[in-house]
C-alpha cells in the first residue's frame, strides 16, 4: 500500500482470527470457467501481430513481446482490478488545513502508469529513432490498455500534448524531453526538476464542453510571472472536466484580450511553489474509474501562452487529433478484451451437451465480434502508421470517420461479448461489466459523436485534398472485391457532392453527417481487410457491413459454417 492512500480498500479474509468450520460441500463447481491465464496479449492477436509486423517490422513485433507477455499475468490483470475499484481519493486539505489540491491513488495505478510509460506509451514515440514509432506505441497502447483504460488517459493526453507544444519552440524546449522521457518520475515537483512528466487538458466548462468558444475562463496578461517558456498570463475561472489532476502541465483554454487562447498551465512554479489550482471534486463516473476526473477552478493561475491569442482552438486541435487517434486504438483494445474473454468462455462452457463455441449460432456471433474488432484494430494501427508517415491529408478526415464509428461500435460490440458469458457477464468479477462501463466513453471525449461527425463534414467543405487521401486509401483495394469496388465509386460521388454542398451551404449536408462518416469509416476497414485479412474476414465483413449487408445485431453472418470457425480461429487461435 503506498503510504499516501487513503481510499477504500476491499476487506481481506484473516486467516488468524478466523476460526470457523469448513462448510460442507453441498456440490461440486462444475463447467463454471476461468479467465485464460498467461494469455500472452500480443502474439495471441494475429490481427494485431500482422498490422504491426506491416507498418513497421517483425524487430517491432519482438520489442513489444514482453509488455504483451506481462499484460496477460495474474499480477497485472490484478493491477487492473485494483485500479478500477481502488479507487482516487482527492486531499483538498492537509492536517493544518492548509489547502493541498492532491489526489491519491491505489499503489496499483502506479504500476499501470508506470509500466506504459517505461514501455513507450506515453509521448516517446516523438523522439524515437526506431522504425514506424507511432504505430509500435499504438500496439503497445493497445496491449497494455486491455488491463485498464482509466490510465491509458493520461498516457494519452501526455502523447497528444507534444504536437500542440511544438508550435512554440520554447516551450517545446522545457517539456518535450520530458513528456517524451521514459521515466515515470511522479510527484509534483517544478519543471527543471524532473526526469519525467505527464500531461492533461482543460477545455471544457459548465457551460460548454463541445462549444469551447462559451468558456468563460479569462486570461490576463502578466508579463515576467515565474514560468519558463515565454508570454506569462493569469488565469481565472473554472474547468468542469480535467482528467488526471496530478499530472505536470496542462493545455488549457482561456479568453485572452485577442481572443480563445491556448496556455500551459503547470502544476510548479519554477520557484517551486504551486500554482493555484484548487480541485474541488472528482467525478463520481460510470467508468473509467480508476482515473481521477476533476472539477478545477482557477485563479489567478499562472500560465504560458502557446500559440497566438485568438488562435486557441487551432492550437489545441494538434493535441486533439492526437488523442482521436487513442480512442480509436483504445476502443479497439476494449473490444478486443471483451472479445477474448467471450471466446473463451464459449469454448471451455458447456450447454446442451456439447461446448458453446461449437453451436452454428454461438459461433457466427463470436465470428461477427471478430470482424468488428479486427476491424477497428486494423484502422487504428493504419491511422497510427500515418502519422509515422506524415499522410497529413488521409489523417485529416480519417481520424475523425474511425474516431466516431469505432468508438460508436465499442458500446453494442461489448454489449454482445457480455452475453456471450450468460448472467456471469453482467456480474462485475467477472470483468465484462468494467468493460461495458468503460465503453462509452471515448465516443464522448474528445468530440462527442455529433460533434466528430461535424467536424469531418468541415474538413470535407475546406479540404478537398483530404477527400482524395481517403478515397486513394479505400480505392487501394480496388479489384479486391467487387462489392467494395462498387461503394467505392458510390462513396466517391457522395463525398464530393457533400463536399460541394457544403462549401456553398454547410448546414445542408449536417443532417447527413452521421450517414456519410460511418460509409467512409466503414470502407476505410473493408479496405483494410481485403487487402491484408484472410478471404474468410474481408468476404464476411463486406458482406455485413459494405451498404448494409447485414443485420442489425451481432450474429447475423450469412457466409458459411467454416468460414465462421476460421475467423473465430484466427481472433484467438485454441
Ligand atoms: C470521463 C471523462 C473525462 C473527461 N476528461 C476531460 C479532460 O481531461 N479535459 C477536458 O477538457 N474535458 C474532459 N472531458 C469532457 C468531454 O470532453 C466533454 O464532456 C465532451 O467534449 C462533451 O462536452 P459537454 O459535456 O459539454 O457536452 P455538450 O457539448 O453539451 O454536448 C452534448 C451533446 O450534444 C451534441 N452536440 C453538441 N453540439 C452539437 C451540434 N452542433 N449539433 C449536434 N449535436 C451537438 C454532442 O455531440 C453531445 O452528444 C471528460 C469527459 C468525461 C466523460
């Protein structure tokens, strides 16, 4: 226990007091089955393995062996568990009454943290000299997120902030070696004194948390204040949702004299006194838990300019892009724990005189689960692949279409794998439930599912090379199958005459956003797939999924027997 926590601990049984009969059996536990033990996390997702081993090399796949192996332990799913129900306590207040503004966590979150940041999870891959960094990171995160999600926020926001503090190279100077630093150096401590440091965000108030032109928080020019780095402000006001509180620095929205103004704000002073930054709450969430969300009211809080006045939003966007492209990799590795855990299930229980994953209709469901996380694994490593490569123009648009629809596909795809586990699925030990919890969540942040659709539909008006980036990605696939040939010169005409139309009335193409996204995010997998998955995925996918081939719930496949078998053979090989 780390001397500093204070928040619930679950009761343990003590041996020593404890002088009671063993009960007598009234029966034997029979067919009830087990989470899979030393799963190796990695190599037993061939999805996965290929994507990685295509974007940046087997040396890729081999690196990231261990975290793979560690992630399917006893040890760390424990830490996971921990986490979620261990849960952050927030100190407002020390014993003298002297204001604080710390939260602890259960000892558990800090090996989580720990681990994803020595492994490179959090902004290392900025800096690193290896082969396709972005997409090895995004396996990794991908892997050890499966433990749990709530720490793969921070990890998240710590990547996401070094591309927005790029655009000031002075400050890039102070925190970009140590955001990208794979030293996990907790504690709040001034800048120049840290191996180490992670990173959040504030943009949303009360008032608005998509609509960030009504924060209302205000930031006063003050040169000379004690911050390194460049233009220093004073910042008063309140932020509703700021996730892990305890991180060094965060990018934070303000309206200065010129206008909605991105600052670092950190949490030290270079003198080594804390900024104010006064906690008031954490969020009671329905998942996530692990994470502590907070409730944060500024005053006079110092801060450091990055970017120009007025220009906030598009500052804070480079942070955002990057975080869009975890949430599509972490709905991915959300979906692909709930998937094992279900395959599994149904291949150890037996119903009706013979093991679940055997029955023709147990079977087609977990072969449709399988086609929907192999998916969403494939676009978010492509996605992570393109920023190794710098595609500026398909991660435009393409980051938004995989944010909604794979994040959107999280909640139902969950749901099913649940049931795939009978009544054992709703109970919580059994962890299906934490995922369920968890599920809805990166369809919210960052761009709730209407405001991601809207944004594509923007970068469609102002962006017509982005258009052809993706069109270029789905069309190659072209001769693969001819059912996607054939969305392809649909989706092409409806994504330059949306583009069109946008450009001369934005609000005439907004009712269809939704419509237009999912077709793009969903052509951008089939092309995945037919071009680097076996035939039995790619065939089944487009059939269910290119124009609405399929039905509406899981399960619904219309291929074959075998066909159904290879796919569910090759999401988790017996
Ligand atoms: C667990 C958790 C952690 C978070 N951590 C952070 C954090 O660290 N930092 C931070 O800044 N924020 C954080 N957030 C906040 C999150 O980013 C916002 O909740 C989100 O952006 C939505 O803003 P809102 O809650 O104000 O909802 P609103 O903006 O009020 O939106 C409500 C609904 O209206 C829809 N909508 C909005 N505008 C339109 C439109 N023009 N047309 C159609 N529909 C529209 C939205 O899609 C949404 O469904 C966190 C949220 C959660 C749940």
């Amino acid at each position: 226990m780390s001397p500093g926590y204070r928040g619930h601990v679950p009761e343990t049984h003590d041996e020593t007091t404890s002088v009671r009969a063993a009960p007598r059996a009234t029966h034997q536990v029979t067919n009830q089955v087990a989470p899979p033990e030393g799963l190796d996390v990695l190599a037993a997702d061939t999805a996965l393995v290929e994507a990685l081993r295509r974007h940046a090399g087997q040396a890729a796949v081999t690196r990231l062996g261990p975290l793979g192996r560690l992630a399917g332990t006893t040890r760390a799913r424990a830490w996971g568990e921990q986490a979620d129900t261990c849960t952050p306590v927030l100190r407002t207040h020390d014993a003298q009454g002297n204001r604080l503004d710390e939260v602890d966590f259960h000892p558990a979150w800090h090996q989580l943290l720990r681990t994803g940041v020595e492994h490179g999870l959090g902004a290392a891959a900025w800096t690193s000299r290896l082969p396709g960094p972005h997409v090895t990171r995004a396996a990794g995160f991908h892997v050890w997120t499966q433990v749990d999600a709530g720490h793969a926020c921070p990890l998240s926001m710590t990547y996401a902030a070094v591309p927005a503090l790029r655009a000031d190279q002075a400050l890039a100077d102070v925190w970009v070696p140590r955001l990208t630093s794979t030293d996990y150096d907790v504690g709040l401590r001034r800048a120049a004194d840290k191996a180490g440091a992670l990173a959040g965000m504030g943009m949303t108030e009360k008032q608005g948390g998509s609509d960030v032109r009504a924060n209302t928080t205000r930031a006063v020019p003050a040169p000379g204040g004690p911050l390194e780095g460049g233009q220093t402000y004073l910042l008063t006001g309140h932020k509703w949702f700021m996730s892990a509180p305890m991180s060094d620095l965060f990018l934070v929205l303000a309206q200065a004299p010129g206008g909605l103004t991105c600052f670092v704000v950190p949490r030290v002073l270079e003198d080594g006194t804390r900024n104010t930054l006064r906690i008031q709450r954490l969020k009671d969430k329905l998942g996530n838990r692990s994470n502590a969300s907070s409730e944060v009211e500024l005053d006079d809080t110092w801060g450091v300019r990055l970017g120009d006045e007025g220009r906030g939003v598009r500052t804070i966007l480079r942070m955002v892009s990057a975080t869009r492209l975890d949430c599509v990799v972490g709905s991915a590795a959300t979906m692909r724990a709930a998937l094992v855990r279900a395959v599994h299930h149904a291949r150890h229980r037996q119903a009706f005189g013979s093991v679940l994953a055997d029955k023709p209709l147990m079977r087609a469901v977990l072969a449709d689960l399988a086609l929907e996380s192999e998916a969403a694994t494939a676009l978010g490593m492509r996605l992570a692949a393109a920023v190794d490569n710098d595609e500026q123009d398909l991660l435009r648009l393409a980051v938004g279409a995989g944010k909604y629809w794979v994040c959107k596909r999280t909640t139902p795809m969950v749901a099913e794998a649940l049931e795939v586990l009978g009544g054992n699925g709703y109970v919580e030990e059994n962890g299906l439930a934490r995922l369920l919890r968890e599920s809805p969540l990166n369809s919210i942040w960052e761009g709730s599912g209407n405001v991601n659709a809207l944004d594509v539909v923007r970068v469609l008006q102002h962006s017509p090379a982005a258009v052809e980036a993706v069109l270029a990605e789905v069309g190659a696939a072209r001769g693969g199958d001819r059912r996607l040939d054939r969305e392809l010169e649909s989706l092409a005409g409806t994504l330059r005459t949306a583009a069109e139309e946008a450009r001369r009335d934005p609000g005439a193409v907004e009712a269809g956003a939704r419509w237009i996204v999912e077709r793009l995010a969903v052509a951008l997998q089939a092309s995945l797939l037919v071009r680097f998955s076996p035939a039995a995925v790619a065939d089944a996918f487009v059939a269910t999924r290119v124009r609405g081939g399929g039905g509406m719930t899981f399960g619904t496949l219309p291929t074959g027997a075998a066909a159904a078998a290879a796919v569910v053979e090759r999401a988790l090989p017996a």
